[in-house]
C-alpha cells in the first residue's frame, strides 16, 4: 500500500495541487455578497465585508533562516578535491556565493529565479482579474447591473487599487490602522466621482489607464493633510470604498457619502470636495454630473 502523501500549505491555507506545483485557490462564493446587497439597502458594509472576504495573500512569509555558513580553510581541501591525483590545484577552496535575503524573497513556480514579494503578489493581483471578468466599461452613473454583476466589478475594482498602490510605493505592507473621518470622506468622494465614467479597462488585463493616477492624486491629498496616513491603511481604505461605490453606484453613493458625514466639519467636505474635482478634471459629462451630486449630498 503506497503512504499518502502530505502536500505543503500555502501560507493562505491553499492546498498545492497533486498534479502541478501550484496552490489552488477555493472558487468564489458569492452568494454571501449578492445576498447582502439585495437586502441592505444602501447599507452596504456587509456586502462589501462579503465582497473582500476571499483570500488576497499579502502578508510576507518568515522562511527558515538560512544554514550557517561553510567555512573552509585555504589549506583544505574537501572531499579530495585538489589533490594532484584529481587534476585540481592544490590551494583550491570553497567560496561562498552572495546571500540573498529570504525574509524578502519568495519562489514563484511559473518564473526562474526569485522575485520580490511585491512583484509576486501584484502579479496574483493581476493574474486574478481575468478571472472575474471581462466587464463592461458602461458609466456607473447611468448603467444598471444585476447585483452579482456588481459584486463581481466590485471585487475587480478593489483589486485594481491594491494594484495601483503598489505600483506607488512598493515594498511589504505596513500595518493596518483606522483612517480619519477626514480622510474617509474624501476617500470616497473620490471614489463616486472616479466611478461615474466606469473607470474604463481593457478587455483583456481588465486594468485601466487612469488607475494610478486617481489612487496617485488620492494618496499626495491624504498624506498631504494626514500626517499619519500610510500606505496600508489607505490601500485598505481605499479597496473598501471603490467596492462599496461599485456595490451601490453613483447616485446611491453620493447620498451614502451625504449621509454619513452629514455632521462633518465644512472644512473636511470641503477638502473632500476639492480632492474629488482634482480627480474630475477637465470632464463634462459623467464625473461632472458626479460632482454635482456630491456637492448637494453634503450640503456645500
């Protein structure tokens, strides 16, 4: 009787496949969400809860630290290498090769050598979007979609600001803290005006060219007011809100956003409204009209 064998664990809980040097990943279930959105309304926390509950490895892994190293002295020679009977000189050693350190380094089964963990996890970021599309690229502020049509784009879009982020700064993620009350508002003020074109993407990738250059606009404003803002919170935030703008689409979202910072200081509105006709530009149709509803939302 042949003994079973114990497959490795990815650091995500994914079991590695029988037959190839890959981690599979548990389909999508996204009931949960559609379910959530259907009955909450424009209370939509739960469903974007649902929404990002599936499993975005990026955290870095702790690898064992490497074994110490061999030393060898000038005058031995080991395992009989370089001795005159083996064709070797006599004074050959061993070298050591360059290190590499492990603690930021992780294998990928599908490149050769070694890639960053940036690069590893941008990469399943965008490997992932295929998967939950194509999209149409239909104006959020005008097109109607079935609600697991929404969480899907949702997902996607969350995922495509966690791209966009670590396209701004790379490196390992910091902790996680809460955003201000300031910040939120113009997160997601942002966000409605940022969504109300469908923030366009290719086919193919599913990434769009504004991308980086909304969450860049997005990130100088916050860190140009919120001294203690980092990138990990505002990639948390900022993948919550592009999800729960998607979730609820413009017209909802600006009334979610009057709504809930209806008794905001006017100075943090205003700010959020001055970062959200940054991201307009010079629009005139969609993002404008946005505009318009935010600028009513919050009573400014």
């Amino acid at each position: 009787m042949l003994a079973s064998v114990r497959h490795p664990i990815h650091p995500s809980g994914f079991p590695r496949a029988d037959d190839a040097p890959a981690f599979v990943a548990p389909p999508l279930d996204l009931r949960a969400a559609v379910e959530a959105l259907d009955q909450a309304g424009e209370e939509v926390d739960r469903a974007v809860a649902f929404t990002l509950a599936f499993p975005i490895v990026e955290a870095p892994r702790t690898l064992a630290p490497p074994p110490p190293p061999l030393v060898v002295s000038e005058h031995t020679t080991p395992y009989g290498y370089g001795h005159a009977d083996h064709g070797f000189e006599g004074e050959s050693t061993l070298v050591d090769l360059p290190r590499i350190e492990e603690t930021t380094l992780e294998g990928d089964y599908y490149k050769s050598g070694e890639v960053t963990l940036t690069e590893s996890v941008r990469d399943g970021l965008v490997r992932s979007l295929p998967m939950l599309g194509p999209f149409d690229n239909g104006p959020d502020i005008d097109t109607e979609r079935s609600a697991d049509l929404r969480v899907l784009l949702a997902r996607a879009r969350a995922i495509r600001f966690r791209i966009a982020i670590l396209d701004l700064r790379p490196g390992e993620p910091d902790a996680v803290d809460d955003l201000p009350d300031g910040a939120d508002v113009a997160v997601h003020a942002a966000t409605v005006v940022a969504l109300a074109d469908g923030l366009p993407c290719d086919p193919i990738s599913c990434l769009g060219e504004d991308d980086r250059a909304i969450v860049h606009a997005i990130q100088l404003d916050l860190q140009q007011r919120f001294a203690g803002v980092d990138m990990a919170t505002l990639r948390e935030a900022g993948a919550a809100a592009f999800a729960r703008v998607t979730l609820l689409g413009t017209h909802k979202a600006a009334r979610y956003v009057g709504t809930r910072w209806a008794d905001s200081p006017v100075g943090d509105r205003r700010a959020a409204l001055a970062l959200a006709r940054r991201i307009v530009g010079d629009d005139t149709s969609h993002r404008s009209h946005a505009m318009q509803l935010l600028r009513e939302a919050l009573h400014l």
